[in-house]
C-alpha cells in the first residue's frame, strides 16, 4: 500500500499543487473577513470540500492512465487500492480543515469570532469534509468514473431534494416542542455519524470493488 | 513443479467464450500464447493476475492460488501488460521509487542500467514517451525486482524491429536461470518461435493446441500439391489448407502422409495460419 500512496502524492504535487495557492488565499479572506461573516466561512468550505474530493480526482487520474489496471499487478490487493485513496483523502482533507480550524481559534483569542461561533463552523466543515467523499467514491469505484459520476451527481440531487423536503416539514414544526438534546450529545452526534458514514463508505466501497471487472 | 497452471479455466462476456482451458507452464520454460485479435489471449492474462474473475476453473501462479490478492506470488512476478499504464506525468525516477516502495527486492541500479541500455529518456513523463518507450519503461519495471516469473502480454508490440530483437534477448537471458520462466503473448509469431519452448495457440476462446515447439516443427509440415492429392490423403493428416491459383498448399501430419511425399519444414507463423484456416474449415 504504501507504493499506491506514494503514487496518489506524488499525482497530487503533479496535478494539483495550485490547490495549495488557493488554501492560503482562502485562509487570507477568512482571516481578513472575520471568521463568521459569510465571506469567511464560504472559501473555507469551498476549499474544504474541494480537498475532500482529491480522492475522486485520483480514481479518475488513474482510470485515464490505466493505472488501476497496472497496479493491480503489484503486490498490493484491491482493498489496499481502496484504503489507499481513503487515507489520502483523509490526509488532504485533514491538511486544509485543520488550518481553517487553528484560524478560527485564534480569531476567537483575538475576540474577532465567538467560540460558540468556531465549534459550528468547525464541525460544519468537518461535516461536508466527510460526507463528500463517503458518498462520491463508492460509485466510482463500483461503476468507474464515467458511469459513477452520473451515478454521483443524481445521488447528489436526490439528497437536495431529500433535505429540501426535510427542511420544509421541520419549518411546519415547533421545534420548541421537541425534547432538546443536550450540546454535548448533539456535538458527538454531528461529528460520530459523519465519521461512521465516511467508515461505511470505505467498506462498500472495498466491496464494490472486489467485484468490479477492469 | 509448473509455474502456471490453468484447469478448466471458463469466462464468457457477450458474443465470446473463453475456455475451457488446460494450460501448464512448467517452471524453467517459456510458453507463448499465439492468438489473432479478440482470440482470448489478455482474456486469459488477465485472469491469471486476477484482474479478472473467471465464471469456471482454476488457475494457480507459483503454487498460489490465482487472484487479485496473491502478494506473494506477485512479488515474484514481472508483468507487463499490452498497454503499460504507469500514471501520465510520472518520470523514470518517481517509478522507480514508486516500485521500490511495492516490491522488497528492487535493484534500483539495475532498472537504471536497462534504461540506459533500452535508451529510454528519464526527463521525460511518462505520457510524453512514445508507444514504445512506455513499452521498455515496462519492461524494465518488469526485470527489475529478481522475478522468478514474467507475465508478458504483447511486450513487442509497438517495438522496431531492432528493439524488439534486443528485447527478446533481454526475455532470453531471464531464462538462463533454470528457475525463471515467462508466460508471452505475441502476434509477432517470429519473436515466440526464437523465444519459446511450448506454444499455446488460442483461436476464437479455444485452445487448438499446446506443444513443445520443437515437437510442433518436428511433427507437421507442408505439402504443395493438387486437390486430388489432398483428397486421397488419409482423414486426420491435412491440419488446414490454403489454396492457389497454381496448386494447394497444406498442413499435414508428418507420420500420415505416404513415404515420399514432399514435406518442407512449416513455420510456426504458417502453422498457426493454416491451423486457423483449418479450424473455419
């Protein structure tokens, strides 16, 4: 695995590199906006979900050369092509929330955001950050990149749709009247069930692609 | 013991059944696979490496049962596939970490002795070299790890006939330990004839036949005769037949044609040619 890893870096630095540029940029504005103005959290979460699907990009950079055919030459097994793209995704994802996250704390030292304003925004981020990839790779990996990205993209709509049609009952709701849950519990929850769907994700994925003929 | 051993090996997609085959490739040999286009031969590669999952069969690669996860018996393995698919803007220095990373006997100075023999460019990106740079690229990766088996799937394809003769000395070479042993595929029927000690051929998914090549050679020949001949020939002597305007030329058994009989040495391009105007026969 590590052999497939080294490749996803070394395709990320080839192909990728300007992504770096426009984190920094991002982190400027978002620094330089205040963290909690609309401007200050749209380029991190662009930049955020623009990383989280390195994997997506990868799986087609090596589709496009044949390289997942080649690799499997290797001695590495399909799980191993599979957990390799889910770490790398992980590490950029990682790589580019966890700068906006230090910046939000010390905008927050620096009183220019409100805690309660960072833990949101943090776990927003961490929340697009795991489910964009959790739900576009195992249709990649399953289809490949042609058929799995139409197979994304209409599951992208259903899930609009599916949110578009929650949103509007809950505002029929009285939320008020509803048992709150306490902050902690919702905290753990906001960020358990994203981690959950992104394992998940990466055990279908394993399984989808065991049986997928190259 | 064999290093390849195909048993009952069946996989069907629409319009084409391969199989089932019974193949063996005892260690210590080289076995060429000749087929034309669309005759089985990636099929059958591809389902050795277990890119592919046969529908019947089994198939095993030094000792190991054949399948995606075989690490072992791919550590042992040299592959180079007809299209060599390393990702496009690597260069010869990033493969070469990349493969030593994959493989625990990896002789970096090696590798860079056959690119520097092979003349491939190390400055370029891999999706700038031509067909057959890519192809020595892979070939190189191939040789480069102290495989005990090659699995080669149209390695001279795209190759001048120069590089390709340096090629097959290259395959030849690996031979010389009796441990070694190569799996080709091939249109170029002249490079599997200098190289091989047992044909394969393949025709439409089946296996018309699989020999010692020197056994091949010594047991057919070729006849040039007329149609009256031909048809007073024993049932079972003529293997196929290609016809003239001047006369009929045919693919006989050495042992079923009457003492006499003028029977020129065949090659194995004509006998695999005839062989497969036989079979539509």
């Amino acid at each position: 695995m590590k052999a497939l890893i080294l490749t996803d870096l070394y395709q990320l630095w080839i192909n990728f590199k300007f992504y770096a540029v426009f984190i920094v940029v991002a982190l400027g504005i978002a620094a330089f906006s205040n963290g909690d103005s609309d401007l200050g959290f749209f380029f991190p979460m662009y930049a955020v979900l623009m990383c989280s699907m390195m994997g997506m990009s990868l799986v087609q950079l090596d589709e496009a050369s044949r390289w997942n055919v080649c690799a499997q030459t290797l001695p590495c097994s399909r799980r191993d092509q599979v957990t390799g793209k889910y770490i790398v995704t992980m590490a950029s994802f990682a790589a580019t929330w966890l700068p906006f996250v230090l910046l939000y704390a010390v905008l927050a030292i620096l009183g220019r955001m409100a805690w309660q304003t960072v833990a949101v925004q943090s776990v927003l981020l961490l929340i697009v950050g795991l489910l964009a990839p959790a739900f576009s790779l195992p249709p990649l990996f399953r289809w490949g990149t042609a058929r799995g990205r139409v197979i994304y993209i209409f599951l992208v709509i259903l899930m609009a749709a599916g949110i578009g049609g929650l949103a509007s009952g809950l505002a029929t709701l009285d939320l008020f009247a509803l048992p709150a849950l306490p902050m902690p519990l919702l905290a753990v929850l906001a960020v358990a069930v994203p981690a959950a769907l992104f394992i998940g994700s990466w055990a279908l994925s394993v399984r989808w692609y065991d049986k997928r003929e190259l | 013991m064999n290093a390849i051993e195909l048993r009952g090996l069946e996989k069907s997609y629409e319009g084409f059944h391969l199989g089932p085959l019974d193949l063996d490739l005892p260690a210590g040999c080289i076995l060429g696979l000749v087929g034309e286009n669309g005759a089985g031969k990636s099929t059958t590669i591809r389902a050795i490496l277990g890119i592919i999952k046969p529908d019947a069969g089994e198939a095993s690669v030094l000792g190991a049962p054949a399948g995606p996860d075989m690490r072992q018996a791919k550590q042992d393995m040299g592959v180079v596939l007809d299209e060599v698919g390393f990702p496009a803007g690597l260069r010869a220095g990033q493969i070469s970490r990349i493969m030593a990373a994959a493989y625990k006997n990896w002789d970096q100075g090696l590798f860079d002795k056959y690119l520097r023999d092979l003349d491939i460019p190390t400055d370029k990106k891999f999706s700038a070299l031509s067909r057959g740079n890519r192809m020595k690229m892979g070939i190189a990766a191939a040789l480069s790890h102290d495989a005990k088996l090659l699995i080669l799937d149209e390695p001279t394809g795209g190759l001048d006939p120069v590089v390709r003769d340096e090629v097959v000395s290259l395959f030849s070479d690996f031979t010389r330990d009796p441990g070694h042993s190569i799996l080709i595929s091939s249109h170029i029927v002249s490079d599997l004839e200098k190289l091989c000690d047992y044909i394969a051929f393949l025709h439409k998914g089946q296996l018309l036949l699989c020999e010692e090549k020197d056994r091949l050679l010594e047991e057919y020949g070729l006849i040039q005769c007329d149609k009256a001949f031909l048809d007073s020939l024993a049932p079972g002597a003529v293997r196929g037949t290609r016809e003239t305007p001047y006369h009929v030329e045919a693919l006989v058994r050495r042992d079923a044609v009457p003492a006499g009989t003028d029977v020129r040495p065949v090659t194995i391009e004509e006998l695999f040619v005839l062989l497969v105007k036989g079979d539509m026969q």
